[in-house]
C-alpha cells in the first residue's frame, strides 16, 4: 500500500451502536490487545514524575522507531514498560509493608504513622504548598486519556475500552497514593531531597544494594515510555484532526504498516525542541517543560469536560433521531462533574501563576499568545472543515 493522504469526508453520527463511523479511525490495523490497552492506560499515567522528575536524543530517536515501525510494536513494547514500572513500585511497597509489619528501623527512626505526627503531621509547612505543586501533579497525571485514543487500533473497543478505563482509578490509587503514603510513613518528610528518587532514599538507608542503578534503568525505562506514548498519542490525534481539516494535511500522512507517521515525524520535531532547551538552560529546563505542559494538559482536560457538556445536552435535544446516539459507558453527574472539573483545572492554572514562582508567572502570561495563535490557526483551517450540519 502506498502512502496516501487521508480522504477528507465528512463524519456520519448514526443511533445504531454497532456503526462507528470517524474519519480518523479509518486505516488503522486494529493490532492493539486487550492486555495493551490496559497497560497503556497506566503506563500513560506512570512517568516520571511519581519515580524521579528529570531525556535526550537517543531517547527520541528510539521512541521515534518503535512508533514507525508498527502500531504491534508500540503495544507490545509499552506493555513491557509499564510493567517495569509497575514491577518496580509494587516491589517497593511490598518491602514497605514488610517494614511497616516488622517495624524495622529506617534511618534510626521506627516508621508508622508517628513520623507523620511528630513531623508537623500532613501539612507540616501548611497548606499553601500543597497547591503550589498543583502543575506537577497535573503533569505526573497527564497520559491516562491515551486510553481513549487506542479505541481506533482495537478490534472491539466497545468491551477493551471501558474495562480499561476503570482500571486505571484502581491502578492509580494503588500506585501513587499508595506509593506516597507509603514514602511518608517509612521517612520523616525532611529527609527526602528534590535531586534523588525517594525509593532511593528509602531502599539506600535500609542497605539495599546496587538501588541507585536498578532505579536509573527504572526512571530510564519510565522516561522512554512517556516519550514513546507521547509521540503515538499525539501523532493519532493529529491525524484525525487532519480528517477533520483542522491540522496540516501532512499530519494525516499513514504508512503501509498502518502507521499515521505524519503526525508522529511533526510531533517528533517539536520534540526535538526539548532537547535544545536543555541545552541552553540545563538548570531550568524540566520546571519550564512541566509549567508548559501541564498548560497543555489542562486545557486538553478542560476541553474534554466542555466537549462532553455539550455531546450530552445534544443526544438529549436529539433523543428518539438518528443522528446522535450516547455509548454505553456513561460517566456519572453531568452536568455538575463537568462544571466542578472545569473550575478545579482553572483554579490550578491561576495558582500557577501566583505559587509558581518566575517560570509558572512566564507560562500563564503566554496563555493570551498561545490563544491568539490557536485562534488563527483556527480562522485558517475552518474552511477546509466539512459541514456536519446538514
């Protein structure tokens, strides 16, 4: 098969379940398993941002390969990823709860709940610094809406789709709250530093050896399965915004191995980016690229509310036609759970100018730039866009 553009046709809502019909899920091999989408879900969500915080270029040009070369591929490999991520927290928390059963000492100190109250207990510098710290948590979140992106490369997102969905508010309890609580009740807060992985901190002051190597290749692995799910996202949703006609057309360029290598080469080169910045602010770098992308994630989340809002009040307005029909899976609380998720995101990004010190000030200033180039983007591209009103 050669390299084709996309077929620009207008997408066709139908009430019959069974018919899916969407210009950007057109093409794709179908390849993605269940136990892909599963792991991707998480492995999306599990950065590193909960193992570490801190790439370069032959992670880019590795996470670029695996994308082209199939979609099989990528599953597979993220599958691997996210299970040494997932491996690797669910052996620290097992060594945790050993400690916490037998009550072995940590750093001189007994671990259970007492290191939290003789410490200041859980705000012990109050609670403004929770909120500041509000951008890298959003960061560290930023990844678990790939599982709805996969819908277009399963055979039956239907069933695949909705089990993984729930899966990850489990998945992510149990890993990042667990993991936390778990970090705070074998350390006094004090102890742990911003330049060192704090399983490293715990797992080095109980003697384990080689931890500091072992968690390297962890926060490697991490890192690459954030890149590497990062170009595949991205390159898919450009492609089906290519479909709609508001992106590039290139963007909606696909392989013979079913692989939308437009989007992923765009994505790729804005990537690239990255790599430069590090370079030129080696110190800043990471806090610039968290306050900017968390930027992005909220309004990716903010529009996703908004998007629902609106589909839900439609399908009721269109109840009993044949143009719109809501899935089966029917997130619970509309309109409120929307509303509220809004004003949370928003609040989030305000803190992030007021507790974000210079580059949290610098990346919300930019919010009108960013806006007035989108808005552009969005006057020029509209007359390609088909008419869905008729």
């Amino acid at each position: 098969m050669a390299d084709e553009y996309l077929e620009f046709s207008t997408p066709t809502l139908t009430a019959r379940p069974q018919v899916t019909v969407d210009a950007g899920d057109e093409g794709y091999a179908k390849s993605l398993a269940p136990r892909h989408v599963g792991m991707i879900a998480i492995g999306g969500a599990i950065g590193t941002g909960l193992l570490l915080g801190a790439g370069g270029k032959l992670l880019t040009a590795v996470a670029l390969y695996i994308n082209l070369v199939s979609v099989r591929l990528f599953g597979e490999i993220e599958f691997w990823f996210a299970l040494i991520k997932g491996t690797a927290i669910m052996s620290f928390l097992v060594v945790g709860v050993w400690l916490l059963g037998t009550g072995h000492e940590v750093a001189g100190s007994g671990p259970g709940l007492g290191l939290v109250r003789d410490y200041g207990g859980f705000f012990a510098l109050g609670v403004l610094p929770v909120f500041s710290v509000l951008q890298s948590v959003v960061f560290a979140y930023a990844g678990v809406e790939m599982v709805g992106i996969t819908a277009g490369e399963t055979r039956e997102p239907a069933k695949v789709v909705p089990r993984a969905v729930r899966s990850v508010t489990w998945r992510i309890a149990l890993f990042y709250v667990c993991s936390v609580l778990m970090l705070a009740l074998l350390l006094p807060w004090n102890k742990y530093s911003a330049t060192q992985s704090p399983f490293v901190t715990v797992l080095s002051k109980i003697g384990v050896p080689g931890v500091g190597g072992i968690m390297n290749v962890v926060v490697l692995t991490a890192a690459m399965s954030s890149l590497n799910s990062g170009f595949s996202s991205t390159g898919r949703v450009l492609r089906s915004m290519a479909a709609a006609g508001s992106a590039p057309r290139f963007t909606g360029l696909m392989n013979a191995r079913h692989v939308p290598y437009g989007g992923i080469l765009f994505t790729c080169a804005f990537a690239t980016l990255g790599v430069g910045l590090n370079a030129w602010l080696p110190g800043e770098a990471f806090e610039i690229v968290v306050n900017f992308a968390a930027l992005g994630v909220v309004t990716t989340w903010i529009m996703v509310m908004l998007c629902h809002l609106l589909f839900v009040r439609c399908t009721r307005e269109a109840a009993g036609g044949d143009r719109l029909a809501r899935p089966a899976i029917r997130p619970k609380g509309w309109p409120w759970v929307n509303l509220v998720t809004v004003a949370f995101l928003a609040a989030a990004v305000v803190d992030m100018g007021v507790d974000g010190g210079k580059t949290g000030q610098w990346t919300v200033a930019a919010i009108p730039l960013i806006a007035a180039v989108l808005g552009l983007g969005w006057v020029i591209s509209r007359r390609r866009m088909p008419d869905v009103t008729r």
